[in-house]
C-alpha cells in the first residue's frame, strides 16, 4: 500500500546518509544494506519515548538470576513462549509482551532483581538486537548500549550496522549480494527460504524509495 511507500521513503530520508556513509566505508552497495536494515527492523525504535524493548524471561533466568525463576518469573516449553511475571510470589502470574508499557513495567522490575542481566537479557531499538550483544554494536555492557540507543534512532541504527559488520562472514555476503548467507546468517539457517527473498526485495523497496 501507499502507506508502507511512504514509510520507506521517510526511513530512507531520515537514515539515507548514515546508511550510505557505513555502505561506502565497509564496500557494501548501500541498497543491500538499506535493504537488509529494512527486512530487520520492526517499524520504529521508540514507543511512548522510551526505546522498543522486548525482555526475554528465557535469557533472564540464567546464571545469576535464575533464582528467580517461578517466582518472580517463569517461561514455558519452548523456553521462548509462555513468558510470565508477577511482583510478589503471592500473586496471580501476568502473560507477559502485552504491549511496550507492560513491558518497561516487567523490564524495571527485571532492572530491579538484577540490572546487568536485564539490560543483557532485553532486545532493544530499530532490529531488536539482544543486550547480551553490546560489543558488537559498540558499547562496553548492555546498560550503556540501552542508554546509547535512547538517544536517537540513528544511535540504534549504528549500534544495529556495527553489529552486521562485525561478522565477517555477514559483512562479506553483504559485500557478495549474497541474500541467502545474510539470511542464514543473521535470521537462522531454518528461516533462510522465508528471508532470502524479502532481503532481495528490499534491495529494490530501498533502492526506490
């Protein structure tokens, strides 16, 4: 539709320069990584002026904060779904990613048991990029790439190129056109058929806009 268009071309009016300065500096064709930033982004990198997040209870109750795990959170079998929190070990469960206010609700609670696991166990800004991953996009722990991302979208969208570069073996399918190893690479070798393809039609999306 119209709308989507139009969205296309305010994302590449608004990140077009940054995007293509990165192109030009790592050799990729700006509209492969236009492209792929399109496929790998969810709409916006803010809700309610906070940066997008999504906590996910399965990579929060490890290690140090497993303790937690059927009190204060819990998950369900695959470990990905079934998320569930609650404040008090008294109280009925709450279905968790309801929506971004909830979810800075069970986010600040998480913060409150064990910040650095929180901020690692939480996927943040434009693509959605798991804290755990902070030095690939450039940061020193998951609490400063959180804070970096809350500046700007632009931030994210650094934070989310450095991290596509950083993997030389996706950085080289980038430079290859090579949108069936990026698609493997970055979305899982099971996703590859359903991906491929929509990384090589947001060449053309991109290169349009």
């Amino acid at each position: 539709g119209t709308s989507s268009g139009n969205s296309y071309t305010s994302f590449k009016q608004t990140h077009g320069a940054t995007i293509k300065s990165y192109a030009s500096t790592y050799e990729i064709d700006k509209n492969v990584l236009g492209g792929f930033i399109l496929v790998e982004s969810s709409g916006s990198g803010f809700s309610n002026g906070k940066v997008t997040i999504r906590l996910e209870n399965h990579h929060f109750l490890k290690g140090t904060a497993a303790q937690y795990k059927g009190t204060y959170f819990d998950y369900g079998s695959p470990t990905y779904k079934g998320h569930v929190y609650r404040k008090k070990a008294s109280d009925d469960w709450i279905k968790c990613h309801q929506n971004q206010t909830q979810e800075n609700t069970a986010f600040s609670f998480a913060i409150s048991l064990n910040s650095t696991k929180a901020y690692e166990a939480t996927s943040m800004g434009l693509a959605q990029i798991m804290g755990f991953n902070y030095k690939r996009c450039g940061y020193t722990s998951a609490t400063k790439m959180y804070d970096g991302f809350a500046a700007s979208e632009k931030a994210q969208l650094e934070g989310f190129i450095k991290f596509i570069v950083s993997d030389s073996n996706l950085l080289k399918a980038c430079q290859d056109k090579d949108y069936r190893t990026m698609a493997s690479l970055y979305n899982g070798s099971g996703n590859v058929d359903t991906y491929a393809p929509k990384i090589e039609a947001a060449y053309t999306t991109y290169k349009n806009a």
